[in-house]
C-alpha cells in the first residue's frame, strides 16, 4: 500500500493531500459515465487515491487526465477489448485495487484477471452476465486472498439499514412475502448499451430492477433464491416512438432487451417475493422505485419507513418523523468506503462478491424461467 502523503489524484478539488496514512492505490477499469460518480467520490476519502485508468476510448481517458489528474502515463487503451491487460502488466507494484466501471458484460473477465494478479476488486452492479460468471469471480478472490464488492449502494441508506436491524430482532415476524417494483413508464436510455443484451445481460431487472431487489434481499437477511417463475415482454423498445419522454430517441434497431419484466421468487425461508421491472409500460407513475414487506408481526413500505403493526389492540401506522438525507452521493460514499476499508483493514464487505452472486442467482433465475415459460428450480 502507499504511504505517500501525496496523491496523484489531489488535483481532484477537495482531495486531502496531507492524509498521512495507508492509501489504497485504486486504477479504474472503463472510464466512462459511471465512472465519474466514482471519481467524484474517491475525492471525499482521504485513504483512497485513483492512479490509473483505461478505456476503449479515447476521450475518457483525455477526461481522467485533465479533469481528474491521472497522469497520462497511467493511462491505457487497447483495441483489444481489454485495455486492462496492458494497465496490469505497466503498473504491477503501483496499484493495490481496480474499479470496474464497465459494460456489465466485462464485468467477469476484468476482475478475474485482477484477482489474479492479487488485486482487490470493486465492480459496479449488476454483478456479472451469468450465475457461472460469478461464481468464477468469487473463485478468483478467494483463491487469491483479496476483497471482491459489489456496487449495491441501496443497502447503505438508512431505511434499508434500519428495516434490515428491526427484521433480525424479530420486530416483523416472519416475512411472507415482500412485492418489489423498479418500474417506469417510458425511461429508456438512449446512452450507452442498455438495449443491447450481448452486452448488458438484459433490460430493466437488470439495469435498475437489481438495486431494489438487492436492497430487499438486504432486507431479509440474504435468503437463498429456490424457485423463479418469470415473464418478460418487448412491445414498445424495438419500435420508433413518438410519444414524449425524458429520454426520446432510443436507438430501436439494436434494441434487444424487456420493456418489462414480472416475476416470482421464493426463497429457502418460505418468503416470497413478487418482482416487476420496466423501461416502459403502462403504468400510472412516472417512475417508481420501491418495496413492500408483509410479515407475520408487522409489514413496511421502504420508501418511506412507514410500518403497519398492531399495538394496545388497535391497527397502528407508523411513520419516523425524522430520516437524514441519503442520496445517491451518500450512498456512493458509504459504500465505496466500506469496500476500501475492507481492503486495508480487513473489515466485512456489507456487499460481498457471495451476495452478488446470490442476487446473481435471482435474475438469471427470472430470466430462465421466462425463456422456458415455465417455473425453474434456481441452483
């Protein structure tokens, strides 16, 4: 690790180069939109330091140089498809981590090979592509003895984390069931490759449905998916539109993924959960992002905190009348700190590469099942 009191990364306004402690020497893989979101945390903490990068394009590492201060000879790009090859080799001894802020069809083979060459890993959700993907990458840290996360960052905001506490005193009882909705009404991007599934592994349940889902599952203490019986349909992404949206001009003729995805999972507890996802369908809301927990003693709504319960026999909601602000550049912080932490100090990822694995488990097991038409046994 670096015990440089000076980072590479202090052009960063904010940075604090008179940190004199351990620095997790980080470089980043893909550099492009996410990856500033990254970027622009890392300047808040103060044992963190970016020192390389590379990309596919480009401009991005024009953007890491300039904006970021990432020296140009820390900069790789490869026609190959996997500029980090080159990065690993160049920088071996000079980097202790790599963030992958890929496509999520990269996500495996870049953080196997940074496994592979003793290097801790953070990679951005979802996971992988496959069950198979995950399992190999979780292989390859352990094998190598360093720390894989996860960029689930809705199990960091405090309802989450609040409602999670009260479940496992048993304030709820037992969960029967929690209804999961990631839905809009017409939200599809028109960046990136979100359409296109060779790259992505899917559409919305697995672009923004995964966030809800994971914090859901971080919810019920990380159950085992056993069955999945799912549906998807594709009726308004593959065509030109006219119609008003946030984001118009989706590019309809690579367009190979779900506008909307509706499914069952039931885990080895007994819980069930309903899942819907879309990028579009005919809903009433605009954009909806939310969960539902019913147990035996009481159920919830996440969004809120509101719980339902019974008390002194009477039915009684309640509400907090206090929550602190937790958005997205507070949850982005909490989880990228707890990942460096892990690195240096050896504390527990809250989202491990097993826990993405699991959460891994439920797509795929969705997505199967609404291939086969049918329910599936999840393994």
């Amino acid at each position: 690790m670096s015990d440089s009191n000076q980072s590479v990364s202090t052009k960063i306004e904010g940075k604090k180069a008179s940190f004199k402690g351990r620095k997790l020497r980080i470089a980043v893989v893909g550099c492009g939109g996410i990856a500033n979101y990254h970027m622009e945390t890392y300047r808040k903490i103060e044992n963190a330091e970016v020192v390389a990068g590379c990309d596919i394009v480009r401009d991005r590492l024009d953007r890491m140089r300039d904006k970021w201060g990432v020296p140009e000879n820390a900069l790789f790009i490869d026609g190959s498809q996997k500029p980090w090859r080159a990065m690993l080799a160049a920088m071996k001894g000079k980097i202790d981590a790599v963030d992958v802020c890929t496509p999520n069809g990269v996500h495996a083979p870049a953080v196997i090979d940074a496994c592979n060459a003793g290097l801790h890993a953070m990679t951005e959700k979802p996971m992988a592509m496959t069950v198979k993907e995950c399992k190999d990458m979780v292989a390859a840290a352990n094998r190598n003895g360093v720390k894989l996360a996860v960029g689930f960052q809705r199990r960091y905001q405090d309802n989450t984390q609040n409602l999670a506490r009260m479940r496992a005193e048993g304030f709820f009882g037992d969960v029967m069931l929690v209804r999961v909705r990631a839905c809009r009404r017409r939200g599809i991007p028109n960046w990136g490759v979100f359409g296109q599934k060779d790259k992505q592994g899917g559409g919305p349940l697995i672009d923004i449905g995964v966030h809800i889902i994971e914090s859901a599952m971080a919810f019920l203490g990380n159950p085992t998916p056993v069955y999945a019986s799912a549906g998807t349909w594709t009726f308004i992404g593959d065509k030109p539109s006219e119609t008003m949206s946030m984001w118009p001009g989706w590019d309809h003729k690579t367009y190979t993924v779900e506008d909307f995805a509706c499914g069952q999972i039931r885990f080895d507890n007994g819980t069930i959960m309903q899942i819907e996802s879309s990028f579009a369908d005919h809903q009433k809301e605009h954009d909806i992002q939310d969960w539902w927990a019913y147990g035996t003693k009481a159920g919830c709504q996440w969004s809120t905190s509101e719980i339902w319960t019974d008390q002194n026999r009477m039915m009684v909601n309640m509400a907090p009348v206090f929550m602190p602000e937790c958005d997205w550049d507070v949850v982005f912080e909490r989880k990228l700190r707890n990942w460096i932490d892990g690195c240096l100090n050896g504390t527990p990822l809250q989202a491990s590469g097993e826990i993405g694995l699991n959460v891994q488990k439920v797509l795929c097991g969705l997505y199967d099942s609404a291939k086969v038409g049918h329910e599936i046994r999840i393994r």
